[in-house]
C-alpha cells in the first residue's frame, strides 16, 4: 500500500493554530492547516483574504443559499435559507468578538499548506477548488474512519450497556432497524422533536433512537404516550451509546442523522442509506452533498419539519 504523503512531513510541519501560525512563521518552521471536516466547507468561504477582511460581496442570508460565484463546476450545494439565517444570527461566538471566518482566514495565510479529512475519490473537484482559491498545496488525508472499539469484555466500563442494547438489535430483522442521532450540539425545539417522535411512530419501522439532553438546554419532552405506542418496536435511549458498534450491527439498515461530518464518515463506512436532517454550521453543506450523491434523502427545512415527511422517508 502506498505511503500517505503526509507522514513523511509529520516531523517538520507544525499543524496550526491562530498563535501557532504566527509564532512557526518566526521560527522558520513549517506549518499546516488541518481543517478536520471536508474541502466543500472551507471552499463555500472563498478565499483567506475575503475572510480576514469581510470582503465577502455576500451580505445576506439569501446570498448564501445559491452556490458561490467562484464555484464553476454544476453543483447545488448551498445552504437553504433558514441555515444562513443562522449563521449571521450566530455572531462571533467568543469574548474576544471575533469571528470563526477571521480566525481561519488568519490562520491559512499563515501557512504553506492545508491537510483536509477528505478524500480525492469523492467530490475531488472541491479540493482542486481550494487549492485554486488559497494558492496553496491541498492535501487530502483521507476520511479517517475511527476503530470500532470491543465492549464485549467484562470489565469494559461500557460492556453493561451495549449487551443492553445488542440483545434488542440481536431479535430485529436484518437491516430493519433506523438508527437516530443527532450528535451531542444540536439542540431540536420542542415541536422538532415532536414531529421526529411522530414520524418515527406513524413509519411503522423498528427504530433506535438516541436522544441525550444537550448541556443547558431545556428537559427533552415527547408527545405523551410515545414510548409506550412504540414499546417493543422503538427504543428511545437516554444516555451515551456506542454509536460505531450500533452502525456496524446487521440489523440496523438506516441512519437518520443531523450529518456532522464524523457521523457521515461512520454511517458510510457501513454501507448504510442517510436521513439527513441537518441544523446548523457545516451540516447543511454536508447534506446537500450526500443527496448530490445518491447516499441518502433529506427533510427539505428542518424549521417546518414535518410527521409525514419524516414517514416518507423512513419508508422509503
């Protein structure tokens, strides 16, 4: 198998921060961006320079929801409208009032190349993009598929919990089960969750739902009645699972994610369908890619999300 063709640099490069970035370029040292999500991200940004000086000729939400005028090749990777309106709601995001965009366009002009968690057998025309738009080497690492971790030992801390769940997956059908996450940021409204809940219901499906309170949000409801309607059928899990060892599990046919990058990564290295059901940041992006692909379907808003689309998709 051939050498990556980063390992051979990995003793002179620093991989940069902001700070780093600067202090490598006096110490004559190396230096590289490692962005850990995909090339589509950062190239829907335009160039360093248009992101440390707000240049960027897009002033509006609705800006953002066609592809960039830089894009050249057909795509229809953008955000829809509600995701923009998030993302110039969102602010800076730190004490300091400076935003994520500045901070990476500071940090590319710093470097002398960008390392991405991507791959050039899929979507290679976004890495040829970024290394046009920053006139910099653009190297894909792969996308970095984590280790399926053991917890079939004894005195594995998460042993109890997944021969929990294995023995319910253990008597479902082969690629029956939908697998539902929605990662460990995302914070679903109310009603959200309740049309989710309702379309799980209403699919007829069997379903593995994880659903954990995110930090500082406020207590999770359901419709009521829900988990008793869907006893036996669906399972709603409360607290940590090991998402890599549900995926990898012969039931599980489907999963409904809120398409972080990882979660992408880990559903796809299983050969399994995608519901996507994107919500804020790269998410959206991601999704758009994904149904460009042929790799799955999405709920066309998630802020007038649906029960009935959410059982035509899981139907399908």
């Amino acid at each position: 198998m051939q050498k990556p063709p980063w390992t051979s640099m990995a003793d002179k490069w620093t991989i940069s921060s902001t700070l780093a970035a600067s202090c490598g370029g006096r110490a004559w040292i190396s230096r590289a961006y490692f962005l850990n999500i995909n090339a589509w991200f950062l190239a829907f940004f335009g160039p360093a320079d248009a992101l440390v000086s707000a240049s960027d000729d897009r002033t509006k939400p609705e800006d953002f929801t066609v592809p960039p005028k830089w894009v050249k090749f057909d795509t229809k990777v953008a955000y829809r409208r509600y995701e923009a309106d998030w993302i110039f709601m969102s602010g800076p995001g730190n004490k300091m009032e400076i935003s994520d965009y500045y901070r990476m366009g500071k940090v590319i002009i710093g470097c002398e190349a960008i390392f991405t968690r991507h791959c050039s057998e899929f979507e290679p025309a976004w890495l040829t993009l970024l290394e046009e738009l920053h006139h910099r080497p653009v190297i894909p690492l792969g996308l970095m598929p984590p280790k399926v971790q053991d917890h079939s030992i004894n005195n594995d801390g998460n042993h109890e919990t997944w021969t929990s769940i294995k023995n319910w997956l253990d008597h479902q059908n082969k690629g029956s089960v939908v697998y539902a996450a929605l990662g460990s940021e995302v914070t679903p409204s109310r009603d959200q969750l309740v049309e989710l809940a309702h379309g799980l219901e209403l699919s007829g499906v069997p379903f593995f739902w994880v659903l954990r309170k995110v930090s500082n949000s406020d207590p999770i409801e359901l419709p009521s009645g829900f988990e008793e309607r869907v006893s036996g059928r669906g399972i709603v899990w409360r607290s940590w699972a090991p998402q890599l060892k549900l995926l990898s599990h012969e039931s599980v046919g489907g999963f409904l994610t809120h398409c972080g990058w990882s979660s992408i990564v880990e559903g796809l290295m299983f050969g399994h369908p995608l519901i996507t059901l994107p919500f804020l940041v790269d998410q959206g992006l991601n999704s758009r890619v994904v149904v460009e692909n042929q790799l799955g379907r999405e709920f066309q808003e998630t802020s007038k999300m649906d029960r009935t689309q959410g059982t035509r998709l899981l139907n399908r």
